[in-house]
C-alpha cells in the first residue's frame, strides 16, 4: 500500500463494512475481500458480526431521535460513544477473520439519528459515530459520513445502496426487485442489462420499525421485535386503520423519495396508538395491522412506481433481506399482495440478510478510495454524480 492506505485495485482489499440502521438495535459488520473497481468491482464476504447495542445506549439513541426529549451536549457525547462501539463492533469481526490484524480500509454508514429529505431550503440528514473513533480502534483509513456529498449538491443521501445492489445483482435477462426491510423499507429496481440510469429506488415506507415500537410499548420494553412475526400470525388486519395508513402523505409522493423515524417512529406510534386500541382490544391485531401496513405499502409501491408488464409490476424474482426477511409472516404477506413474483432471500445469494448493508458500505468505501462516483442521481435527486465520504487516516502509532 502506498502512503495514502490506498491500494491498486487489481489487488484483492480487505474491507470492512459498518452499518447501524433505523431499526437502532446495533452495529453490523461485515469484511468483504473487492477486487476490481465502480461496476466492474468483485466481492466476496468474508466474515459478519452483529453487536447488539447495550440497552443503556440503544435507549439514548432512541431518546436523541425525539428532539424535545435532548440536548446538544447529549448529541456530543453520543457522537464519541458510537464512534467508540463502531470501532468494538469491527474489532470483532476482524477477530474472527484473521487474528485482529487491520484491514486495508473500512466504512461506516455511522447511526442514523435524524433524515428530513423535504426541508425548503433543502434535505438535511445526521449520521453520528465519530470516524476518529474507529481509526484508532481499527488502525486503518476509515471513510464515513458518506450521504453529505450528495445532499450538497440536492440529492436526498438516499438511498445510497442502489449503487451497490447494482455492482451485486444486475442480471441480463432478468428484472429483480432488491427489497430491504430494515427499520424503513426501500426498494431498488434491477431491469435487465447493464445500465445503472435504468435503476429504480426509492423508500417504500415503514420495515420493522412501527412493529418493534408497538411490541416495545404492549411488553413494557421486554421484547423489540415481533419474532419470526408469531405475534402478527395470531391477529387480524384491522383493514380501516390499515386503509387509514396508506393514504398518508408520504405514499402519494414519486420518487425520489426516503423516510427515517420522523415518518414512521415513535411519533406515528403515539398518534396512532389511540386509533388502535378503539378499533381492538387485542394487541395481535395491532402486530398484524402493522404487519401489514410494511407488506402492502411495498406491494403499492410497486404497482405505482415500477414499469408494469401485462398489468402487474415487470419483476421477475424479489429478493429481500435487512431484518424483516426473518418475519415469517411478514414475508407470507408480501407474497400474497405480489402473487406469482418468486420471493428469494439474500442469504440464498451467499450474504446473510444482516450483512448486506454493511457489506454495501464496504463497497463504497472502496469506490471512494478508487474515486468512482457512486450515487445514482436519478435516484437520489441530486444534480450531478459525486464521490461519497471522508476519509479520515489512522494514528501513527510508534512501532
């Protein structure tokens, strides 16, 4: 490697990838071997970890997430804290690969605590966890803070992984639909052919995160997920409120578009919650109300905003992973809105669903130190493609 820690691309890197999402519950990492650069990039997942965030820490960042409920001296301290696990969360899945020594290169999406992509004078979005952190913890360059460059020139900084379901799962023949269900749900197009300005993304809508908030608030903080959705298979879809939910305001705009917790968080949960309880007194129903909101409104989605064929959505195979691949009945749902479109799971593909975000921030990590662009602007509305991240370079330490 020369003096900058970049390598030439002809060479396998060692990558890692650090991703924690809007679901808050910890820190992916994933070590990817890349060869290759931009499209023509090859990756193989080495290793993945998932830390579990402390619950301690996990409750500051969801309380950060409500503005009223913080301070700015709060927001400093997280910012170190995460940057601090991030760095632990790589340490062990470099453990687990080869005896801790460092990586060539690493990228942190950072923890996601506020995204407002519709502000008049323009989107804004804050991921915390200080890269410096991370440097030191991994003894590596580290990129991080990757969604600014794209929202200084007008996109949203979302979403970002287009790019990289692009370099991963583009197909000749086939149309596939890469469906990410994490706290937020988003959608990302693959026509057939190798043309990234065919690419469609976008935000669906709510994943897990309105789920987990209502199991959270029905067992007073002992569970946060609905497993493998045995709670929503028990109840029945309350189809006013669920009719209700559709017609927000966020379903009725077009792409580009993206949602985080100011959408569907703790906000909708409270507001909604009253509506709930009038129209049932069974928290399953609620589950699978909530349940259902995620299956139908991605299902909605495709119908409006991707290219129809003999009237139904053109997509030839769905392939789903983040969290919400592992609800059971969630996936039953989705499959009965998008009947005849096969559903696969990533992990068919050789990357566990938890790992693949992770393993796209290892990638463009690498497309920033090759500097190829590596935001789809179609997609995120920003004018003009740029290079994502910032480097940051690790201590020099005395040998």
């Amino acid at each position: 490697m020369n003096p900058t820690g970049r390598r030439k691309p002809a060479q396998e890197q060692f990558v890692l990838g650090l991703m924690s999402g809007t679901s808050c519950d910890g820190v992916d990492a994933a070590l990817a071997g890349i060869r290759g650069h931009g499209l023509n990039m090859r990756v193989r997942l080495l290793a993945h970890v998932h830390q579990a965030y402390p619950s301690r820490l996990r409750r500051r960042l969801l309380e950060v997430m409500c503005p009223s409920a913080t301070t700015t001296g709060e927001i400093v301290r997280l910012h170190a804290d995460v940057g601090r696990f991030f760095g632990h969360a790589g340490r062990k899945v470099i453990e687990t690969w080869n005896d801790g020594r460092p990586p060539d290169l690493a990228g942190s999406h950072g923890q996601t605590i506020g995204h407002l992509p519709h502000l008049a004078s323009g989107a804004a979005t804050l991921q915390i966890g200080e890269p410096a952190y991370i440097a030191a913890a991994l003894g590596c360059p580290v990129v991080a803070d990757f969604r600014q460059a794209d929202v200084a020139v007008g996109g949203q900084g979302a979403p970002l992984v287009p790019w990289t379901d692009f370099v991963l799962f583009r197909h000749p023949r086939i149309a596939r639909a890469v469906q990410n269900i994490g706290g937020i749900s988003n959608v990302t197009y693959l026509p057939p052919g190798d043309d990234p300005d065919e690419v469609i993304a976008f935000d669906t809508g709510p994943g897990n995160m309105i789920i987990d908030e209502l199991m959270r608030r029905i067992t007073h903080g002992r569970q946060s997920l609905d497993r493998n959705g045995e709670v929503a298979a028990r109840g029945r879809v309350l189809e006013p409120v669920l009719a209700r939910w559709l017609r927000g305001p966020f379903f009725a705009r077009r792409p580009p578009k993206s949602a985080g917790r100011e959408d569907f968080g703790q906000g909708f949960v409270k507001h909604e919650l009253p509506r709930l309880r009038a129209a049932s007194s069974r928290a399953e129903d609620w589950i699978a109300t909530a349940t259902a909101f995620t299956a139908r409104s991605i299902a909605d989605a495709y119908r409006r905003f991707l290219p129809r064929r003999h009237g139904r959505p053109a997509v030839n195979e769905i392939i789903v992973c983040g969290g919400g691949a592992a609800n059971a009945a969630l996936r039953n749902m989705l499959a009965s809105e998008l009947a005849g479109i096969p559903i696969r799971t990533i992990d068919e593909f050789g990357i566990p669903s938890l790992a693949k975000e992770a393993l796209s921030f290892a990638m463009l990590a690498a497309a920033h130190m090759h500097g190829v662009p590596a935001n789809l602007p179609h997609v995120t509305g920003a004018s003009c493609p740029v290079i994502l991240g910032k480097l940051c370079q690790p201590p020099k330490r005395d040998r």
